[in-house]
C-alpha cells in the first residue's frame, strides 16, 4: 500500500496481554497508520489500562495519543477484573512498572474517537478489542460520526457457529459481557461493523513453539510479548487444556489487514442486555422477518465465521519478528 491508502486506524483496548500483541502488530505492520489509542475498562480498571496503554507506547516507540476512557459501563458498575487470566497488573505480573513519561491525552477517549474520525472523514476504521463503551459514548454525544467512520472491527461476541459458546457463560463473550448495553447500542447503530469472534478466534491457536520464535527472532519486543504472555499461557494449560493461546485481539487487526482471510455472515445483531443470557450476540442471518420490534429496522452487520488460520499466524509472526 501507498502512504495515501494505508488503513488509518484508531484502536480501542484494555490492555492486557492479547492487546498488547495487537498494539504491536498494527504498530509494526506497513498497511496501518496508527492515529490514536483509546482506553476502557475491562481487563483491568481504567487507571490500569490507561498506564499500560502508554507503558507499552514507550516501549514499543509508538507516538500516536492516548487517551483515557470510561471506567464503568453504561449501566451498572463493574466490580470485577480477570486478574486470574491477565494478572494483577494486566501484563502478566512482569514486575514493577514505572510510571509512564508521557501523559494522557487531555481528551476523553469518546472525543478523541469523534475528533479522529472527523479529521478523517470516510477513513477511519475503529478496531475495538475491549468493552465498548467508548464507541456507544461517542455516538451518543456524536450520532452523525456513524455515517463518517470506514468501518468498525470488533473483537467480540460469540455465536456458536464452530466454538460451543462464549467464554465467562455459556452464550456471553468477555468483551460483550462487561458491558452489553453498549455493545447493542454500538452494534445497532449505522455504521458498518465486522465482528470478530470467538468462533474464529477459537480456531487460531498460537502454540508455545511460536511463541518462542517470537522471544528469539523478534528483538526486544519479542522478548516483552514472550515475557508477559507466560501468565497467559499458564491460564490457557489450567483451563483450555492446551499448550498455546487462542489469538483473539490480533485476529482483529489480521481482518483490517486482510480481510481475505475470512468467511462472513450477514444480518442484524442484537445483545442481551439482562437475565440469565445477559451478553449473549444473536445474529438474525436467516433473512427471516419477524414481528417483534427487536428486529426492526436494524442494519446488517458482518460476523466471522471462517478463518485460514495458518495463513493468519503466518503473517503476524511474519510481521512480528521481519527486521
């Protein structure tokens, strides 16, 4: 790609140890102009987030902003994080991390999502690997930034179409989850989104192997993501049964870079807002009209529910580790 057709992005994360393989990978890749970073809740607090968002700026020598968002959802309030898969501080326990140098932007991350995309009309796409309520405050102070962003790419939801269901209850996905009245708003609005699943992220499985050609081909960073991913690949040994990772937030980059690597659904998406299936994704990809208002004048939006995963792992390690 040329400068003027490179993929601007503005990416939404918790980061967390998948986020930071994904932050490295749209750093890294030649078809990606980086122009923001946006935190939320979700793998950690706010505050958490936040700092590791810049702490893995500064080691990664990215300069795009970042800029701190929401550190609760919509409704209700969260009083839980996954430290048992992410670790205390949400890098995998690396040890004590300084205090960042930079600062935060002096924005909040919904206007600095609407300031990004307005500066870009038409450009921008939105790569959202966290809760989503970033996105739904920027269309609720911003409806029209619908109509003017590319594309939003999101890694989330859970559709039971190859993987048996969702990963913190048996329908929900962690990123719908921890804050489903966004995710309906976000998925409801009029703006083209492709999800990016656990039906195909549970497809791409990056062994222990790859993750040690990381540490020793891919430098200092490759070292950093070596270092913090061993808590998650101790968590995925006790739960999963497997000796790797299932790539979940980089899938999502992988889409924006190349699409051609996987099979979409179409039709509506609604979310489970309350009860027992509170985060359940359901997708009306049957074409099927139905009386209820639910299905109403609702855009289709893209699911993955294919990937070649090989083809995937190949051009990330590709990426990763190219000097």
């Amino acid at each position: 790609m040329t400068a003027q057709t490179r993929h601007k992005v503005l990416f939404d994360t918790d980061p967390g140890i998948d986020d930071a393989m994904a932050l490295y990978l749209l750093h890294r890749h030649p078809d990606i102009e980086l122009l923001g970073i946006t935190t939320v809740h979700g793998n950690a607090h706010t505050d958490i987030t936040t700092r590791n968002a810049l702490y893995l700026c500064e080691r990664f020598g990215i300069d795009a902003p970042v800029a701190r968002g929401a550190s609760q959802p919509l409704v209700g309030r969260k009083d839980h994080v996954p430290a048992m898969v992410h670790g205390e501080d949400a890098l995998g326990n690396i040890g004590p991390i300084a205090p960042p140098r930079r600062q935060p932007d002096p924005r909040p991350a919904h206007r600095l999502i609407i300031d990004t995309v307005r500066q870009h009309p038409g450009e921008v796409t939105l790569v959202a690997v966290a809760p989503l309520t970033n996105l739904a405050l920027a269309l609720k102070e911003d409806p029209e930034i619908a109509g003017l962003v590319r594309q939003v790419v999101i890694m989330g939801g859970a559709f039971a179409i190859h993987a048996p269901g969702g990963n913190v209850s048996p329908v929900a996905e962690a990123n719908i989850l921890c804050d489903p009245y966004a995710a309906d708003q976000v998925l409801t609005a009029p703006w083209p989104v492709v999800m990016v699943g656990l039906d195909v992220t549970h497809q791409v499985l990056m062994p222990r192997t790859l993750f040690q050609q990381l540490r020793d081909q891919g430098g200092e960073h490759g070292r950093l993501l070596w270092q913090i991913s061993q808590q998650y690949l101790s968590f995925y040994a006790r739960q999963e049964k497997i000796d790797g990772c299932f790539v979940h937030d980089a899938s999502a980059v992988a889409y924006v870079i190349n699409p051609a690597l996987f099979q979409l659904r179409h039709g509506p998406i609604r979310v489970v807002t309350d009860g027992i299936a509170v985060g359940q994704t359901i997708q009306n990809a049957s074409g099927r009209s139905y009386r209820s208002n639910a299905w109403q004048d609702i855009p289709s939006q893209a699911v993955c529910a294919d990937v070649d995963a090989d083809a995937l792992l190949q051009m990330m390690m590709h990426t990763l580790t190219a000097h």
